[in-house]
C-alpha cells in the first residue's frame, strides 16, 4: 500500500509576514490530519523561515529546484546540501516552468536525479505533455522520453527511493484539469515505464503525483484513482483553507 503524498508548491510567491500567516494556518488545519505525507516547497530565501514554523509539526518542507553540483562557481545557484542544511526533505526537479522558461533538459534533470539522491533528498520528478503534444496523439511518448530521460543511471533501489509527478502542462494554473481518466491512464503507463526501467516490485513502491489545477472540487475523485498516489498543488497551495481541503481528500 503506497501511502499518500500531497505537496504543496508555492512558485515565486510569498513575504515574510504573508509566509507566517499561511504557515501556521496549514499547521492548524491539518495537524489533526494523518491520512498522507504532507510537504511545502517554498522559494529557497524562505527556508529558514520555513524550517523554524513547520519543524515539529506533521509538514515536510523541501526545495523548488536545485543545482546538480556540490559547489562551484555557479552565480545564483542553490546546491543540494544547501536544501539538506535547513532541513528539506524533498526538492522538486524538473517543473516545466524549469524546462519552458530556463531551458532545462531531461539530460539536466537526470543529473539533478542522480544529485539529489548522493544528499539523501527526495526527488519529486515533473514530466508531462504539452497541449499540442495530447492533440497530436503523443502525451505517451513524451511521457516515456521525459521518465526514462530522467533516470538514466538510476538502478531498481534509486528508482523505488523517488516520486514523480504528473503535470499536464496544458493544465498548470489554466484551471484545466485532467479529467480522473485521463490522469489514470498517464499515471499507470508511467508505473508501467518504471517497471520497465527497473522491475515491477520496484515500480509499485513509487508515489506518482498528480499536479495541474488541482483543487478541492476535483481532489477526491482524482485521488479515488488506482495509480494516483497523491497531489503536488499549486496555486491552492497559496490558501490555508483550499490546501487543508485537498489533503483531506476523501
């Protein structure tokens, strides 16, 4: 039984004082709450901010992106240890606003894979289809190419170790969702992808997210779903009140 994950990414939002308020109000809202894993990505300045409200509390926190070395001389980067030192848990790698605005590849986000594990952070992977790729009858294809991109290298165990998220981009902050169908049937050919790339024990052990527009009108029903091991949420994740509704999916 995979447990449940819902991740909260806030983008390139937030201030300290709006931060504190929406922080402690998802603390009180989901403190009662043990039906998943629940985890905050926040913009790295507010790490340890982050780090000192949620420490303690049943809220993970980890980063929105990373670079794939230790140090160097790389002007505005972040590394992983740096995401280890206040605390984080997880880093997002490969978000399409990564790929669409700052050129990232899937050669990139293999080596940011392969980074995050040496630092025992948890990668949540990003792969999805564009818009014109779904109406050209290729969401399947660009999803292999991104998943089996992303792990070149990666053995049975690093792939068991991992989530990926499912993030149609034609449906990040449009309000156009997947329909429960169309998710189901991207989240079980991913599994199958992985059990290809490594072996089924390994592939059923991987947490695939589902993200685009998730909202708490359509969380349960997506959640409902066989192969739909949770949510990585944008902007209701920017809401106390919708977010502490989504991770009460029923």
């Amino acid at each position: 039984m995979r447990r449940k994950l819902v991740v909260g990414n806030w983008k390139m939002y937030g201030n300290l004082a709006w931060n504190k308020t929406l922080l402690e109000a998802i603390v009180a809202g989901v403190h009662d709450h043990r039906n998943a894993d629940y985890a905050i990505c926040v913009p790295h300045p507010y790490l340890c901010q982050v780090q000192s409200i949620l420490q303690g509390t049943n809220v993970a926190w980890g980063g929105q992106n990373m670079n794939q070395f230790e140090g160097g001389a790389f002007t505005g980067s972040v590394a992983p240890h740096m995401l280890v030192d206040f605390g984080c848990s997880y880093v997002i790698i490969g978000h399409s606003e990564r790929r669409q605005y700052f050129g990232e590849t899937d050669e990139h986000v293999a080596k940011k894979v392969q980074a995050a594990r040496r630092d025992a952070l948890v990668p949540i992977i990003c792969v999805g289809e564009t818009l014109e790729e779904r109406e050209r009858g290729e969401t399947l294809a660009a999803i292999a190419r991104q998943v089996r991109g992303a792990l070149q290298g990666q053995d049975a165990k690093a792939i068991a170790s991992l989530v990926v998220a499912y993030e149609p981009v034609w449906a990040i902050g449009t309000g156009r969702t997947a329909t429960p169908a169309q998710a189901q049937e991207v989240h079980a050919f991913i599994r199958s992808t992985l059990a290809g790339l490594a072996d089924p024990p390994a592939a059923e052990i991987v947490r695939i997210l589902y993200g685009g527009s998730v909202k708490p009108d359509n969380v349960d029903s997506l959640m409902a779903q066989s192969d739909i091991d949770g949510a990585l949420v944008g902007g209701a994740s920017l809401d106390a009140e919708a977010f502490a509704r989504i991770v009460q999916f029923r």
